[in-house]
C-alpha cells in the first residue's frame, strides 16, 4: 500500500479545516498575543535576563510566545483525535488499510503544518520585539519552528490517543503542556533558576528547540550553525514522538 | 474453501475487563448472503461488528474473510470490506465530494480512476447535487446514504453496516433496505449489517440472534418465526401474577411473563382466546392474537423480552 498518497490526503484535510474553521485560527493566536503584549510590556524594566541588561522583556518572552502558538495549535490539532477516533472520520480511516505510519504522519505533518501558518503570522510583531528577519534567516526560522511543530503536535497526538474524553486532556494540558512551556526558558532563563529548576529545565526536550529558535532570531544565519546540538536534540525528539505515536495506535485502536 | 465458508468465525472470545462480551462465538457466512446480526443493547454485536472493522483486537478465536485471516493479514481484510458506522464518519466540515475523494485516497484510488468512481456512486445513490456541500447541512438520511456510498468506494465484497437504521424515520429506512437489496442483487456484496429494530431484520437471507454474547439462534427469519408455535396472545392486564396463575390452573398453559405482559403462543388462538375472555374479562386490559414475530422468538429462546434487556 502507498505511503505517500494516505498521508497526502491526511494533511490536506487539516489544512482545509482549519482554514474554514476561523475561530481556530484567532483561538491559537489570540491569547498568546494577548500574553506577549501584557506580561511583556507590564514586567517592563523589572525584568532583565542576568548577565544582559539591555534585553526588554518583550524581546525576552518573544520567542516563548511563538512556543506558546505551536504549543497552543498542536493542542486543537490533535484534541479533536479523542472524539473522532470513536465517533467520527478516523473510525473509517482506521478500518481502511492506509499504512498505520501514513495516519500518523499525515496527523502529526497536518498539526505542524498549521503551527508552522501561524508561528508565520506571528512574525510580522518581531520588528516590535526588536528583530530582523533576512532572507538568509528565514529558511533557518523555517526548519526551527517546524521541527517544534513536529514535535509538539507529535506529543499531543501521543496523549490525546491514550485518552477517553477531552477533560482529561484539559487537565494534562494544564499539568504538564503548560509548566512544559514555562521551564523551557520562555518565560525566564536557565542560569537564574535554583539547580534543581536548572536539571528539570534541561531535561525538557522544549528548552532545546526554544533555544534553537532564540537563537536563530538573534544572530541570523550565522547562529542557526552554532545551535547544531539544539537542533538535534529537537530533531532526535520529533522522531523519538513519531515513533511513540505509531506505537500507541498499534497498541490501541479504538476504545476497550 | 466453499462459498458458505467466505467470512469464517471461530471460538471467538471478548472481555472488557470482567465483562465478558462475546463468548466462544463460531459463525459461517456465505458469499452473497444479506446476514443480520441481531440483538438487545449489550448483546455483543457492537463488539463483534468493531472486530470485524479490524478496530478492536481478536484476544481470542479466529476469523478469516475470504480466506485471508483477519488476525494475521489485517489490511487484506480491510481493502475487502467497506464499512458504515453508526455514528458517522464523515467529515462534517467538509463537502461530500472532498469526504469522497479522501475515502478514495485512503484505498489508494485517484486520478481519473477516482474521479469515474465518485461518479458512478453519486448517480447510483442519487447525491450529485449535493456533491459540493458540507456535510454537516445534510439531513440525515442524507448522510447515511453518503455514508454508504463512501463505504463502496473501493467495491468492497463485503459491507459491514452497524445499526444504519437509527435516526432515521421509516420512509427512509425502507429506502435504505431497497438499497440494500438492489446491491446485493446488482454487485453480488455479501451485506452484514447489526441492529437492535425487529422489523426490519425480516429483510435479511440469514439472522444470527445474539443474547448476552452467545449466539442463540441462526436461520431464516421465516424459519425462525416458524419455530413458534401457530400464533401468539399477548395479554395485557394490572394483575399479571395472579393472572398467570388463574391460566395456568385452568388451561394448562406455557407462557411467559414480562411486566404486566403475559405471552401465549397456541396453534387454537381465536378458540383461547375466547375462553380467556369469557372466564376472566375482569382481569383483561387488552387481549390481542398475532403472527409470532422476531420479538416472539427472541423471547422464546431466551426467556426474557427483547426490549427488556439492557
């Protein structure tokens, strides 16, 4: 069975419902915005990152904020997998012999795809945050944020199939996506933290990737090369969920 | 492997946790038949039509479709059965055409070869003016006929139906059983289709009924009716237990009690049912004779009501 064509076909159906669901788009955009502009202009001159006085904390928290879009898009992409699974599209394509690699590609490919859309969207604000996008930075930004992409909606796929109602997945959302984010250096940076912050901080797949993309924001092209072992990690990571992924739905198909 | 061999169900066994769902289950279908499964809520026949979709794992038994095992070759089995859900799995967001075209990518259909196909399908089952709207602005009865018509996307042999009756009203359901019956005749697919509404399961070639997980009775539905005996008086009445007693003193009678029902099956109904009458009037409610229906041999073969079970 071809690989390439049921996976195709997956991912065009989240592109085109996302572009006609328009509540989805405003939904995974607004609120991050909304975080930036008021956490960032408020903390104001009481935050500065230890050992750089002349980072804002709007340009701090600009690259966690784009985080924080993936994260939020990867969560609608894959929360509605709870619903369909058991009632709806994905009943059929499971009884379908599709390759069980192509459906979760064709998922994980269609979340990172709409993360990617709007992680776009959200860089016309980087002048703001004091930011130049050159032609030489763009296709690095481009590999970062789709890798993060990958990997988050790798992750909410993996979690969202292990569960029986969308509630419980709120609930992990708020326990573990959420605190994910805030100790990936978004919100404040590795070396202030206590050591024990410090080792979970480093233990989280997220700080790889967020710093991989701070980075590539802040020094262009040039940077995106010295980031090689951030960029692994991430990339290691999106690879190590596929493969979780394609485990879970091996394991379970539907409800028992 | 014969024709009667062509789907093959043995010793099949399903457990959610302590409950046992299907026990020990064997079953032979042939090529081309209409096969109903049918049973109360709890039965086992969502379990065993979930299996058959290959959406739940066999953890005991075998079965094999058109000698391919279901256990062993999985997505042989797929690419020969089309399945309708009950709850459907269409896309709402997205238009009957656009569902069609993933449903024939997902078989690995395109091109010109896909575009002929949904063709044929949205004239066969009457849909082409629908085709470029969403599916969550259909009716329902709509829907189902979409349903099936992407379930026979990739000319299945076999079409697994699970319930398609319910939610729709009876001029509809009539349309889907002619539908039915039209395929079946005109393509030759061997139709498997589960419900839990008597009536129209008189439709199918063969029934297997299905109580608690087991499989109690497999024939005919003529044959099965004929297994009651003559006719059945069903009385209705506010003293069913002393009622039953009364009959049972005076008339030597078996019958079965369910609720304020008591049920009679006689080959010398509209002579019983005079004596009832004349001999305990006071204690009728209602007291009609009938032709035993599905509902007469569930109750029959397992002692308990049809739509008393849950």
């Amino acid at each position: 069975m071809n690989f390439l064509l049921p996976t195709f076909t997956l991912w065009q159906r989240e592109m085109v419902r996302f572009f006609r669901q328009k509540n989805r788009i405003i939904g995974a955009l607004a609120t991050p915005l909304v975080f930036w502009v008021l956490i960032g202009s408020g903390m104001g001159k009481s935050f500065r990152p230890p050992g750089d006085e002349t980072t804002s904390a709007l340009s701090y928290m600009y690259p966690g904020i784009m985080v924080m879009i993936i994260l939020f898009t990867a969560i609608f992409a894959t929360i509605s997998v709870i619903e369909d699974r058991r009632e709806g599209f994905l009943q059929s394509v499971l009884s379908s012999p599709a390759p069980r690699e192509s459906i979760v590609f064709g998922k994980i490919l269609g979340g990172s795809s709409i993360a990617l859309v709007q992680a776009l969207v959200f860089l016309v604000f980087a002048p703001l945050a004091g930011f130049t996008i050159t032609l030489t930075s763009f296709i690095p930004l481009l590999v970062v944020l789709f890798l993060l992409g990958f990997g988050l909606t790798g992750l909410g796929f993996v979690m969202a199939w292990q569960m029986d109602s969308t509630q419980g997945f709120h609930a992990i959302m708020n326990l573990f996506l959420m605190p994910m984010w805030l100790l990936s250096g978004s919100f404040f940076p590795v070396s202030g933290a206590p050591a024990w912050l410090q080792f979970v901080m480093m233990a989280n797949p997220l700080t790889y990737g967020l710093r991989a993309l701070r980075r590539v924001l802040e020094s262009g092209s040039v940077g995106f090369f010295n980031s090689t072992m951030d960029l692994g990690f991430t990339f290691l990571f999106s690879v190590l969920i596929f493969i979780l992924g394609l485990w879970v739905v091996r394991k379970r198909t539907v409800i028992s | 492997m014969s024709s009667e061999d062509f789907i093959n169900i043995k010793c099949l066994g399903y457990r959610y946790g302590d409950h046992t769902a299907l026990d020990d289950f064997n079953l032979s279908i042939g090529k081309g038949e209409i096969f109903g499964f049918l049973g109360p809520n709890g039965s086992g026949k969502t379990t065993l039509f979930r299996i058959m979709a290959t959406l739940l794992p066999i953890q005991k038994g075998k079965i094999t479709v058109d000698g391919y095992s279901l256990n062993e070759t999985p997505n042989e089995v797929r690419k020969r059965i089309g399945v309708v859900f009950q709850s459907p799995s269409l896309d709402g967001k997205l238009t009957v055409r656009e569902n069609l075209i993933h449903q024939g990518h997902l078989y690995g259909f395109r091109g010109e070869k896909l575009k002929s196909r949904i063709a044929e399908l949205i004239q066969q089952f009457q849909i082409e003016e629908r085709l470029g709207d969403l599916v969550e602005n259909l009716s329902g009865g709509l829907k189902r006929r979409v349903e099936i018509a992407k379930g026979l996307l990739h000319r299945p042999e076999i079409l697994l139906l699970d319930e398609p009756s319910t939610g729709l009203d009876p001029a509809v359901r009539l349309q889907l059983w002619k539908l039915l019956a039209d395929l079946n005749r005109s393509e030759e697919t061997t139709i498997l289709v589960t419900s839990h509404i008597l009536e129209e399961m008189e439709n199918c070639d063969i029934l297997a009924i299905l109580d608690r997980g087991k499989r109690v009775a497999l024939d005919s539905p003529e044959r099965l009716k004929n297994q009651v005996g003559g006719e059945v008086l069903t009385i209705e009445t506010s003293e069913p237990l002393r009622l039953a007693e009364n009959l049972q003193n005076k008339f030597q009678l078996g019958l079965f009690q369910d609720g304020n029902e008591l049920r009679i099956e006689t080959r010398e109904g509209v002579l019983l049912m005079q004596k009832i009458h004349e001999s305990f009037s006071d204690q009728l409610s209602t007291i009609r004779l009938s032709k035993p229906t599905l509902g007469d041999v569930f109750l029959k073969l397992t002692g308990h009501n049809f739509g008393s079970v849950s």
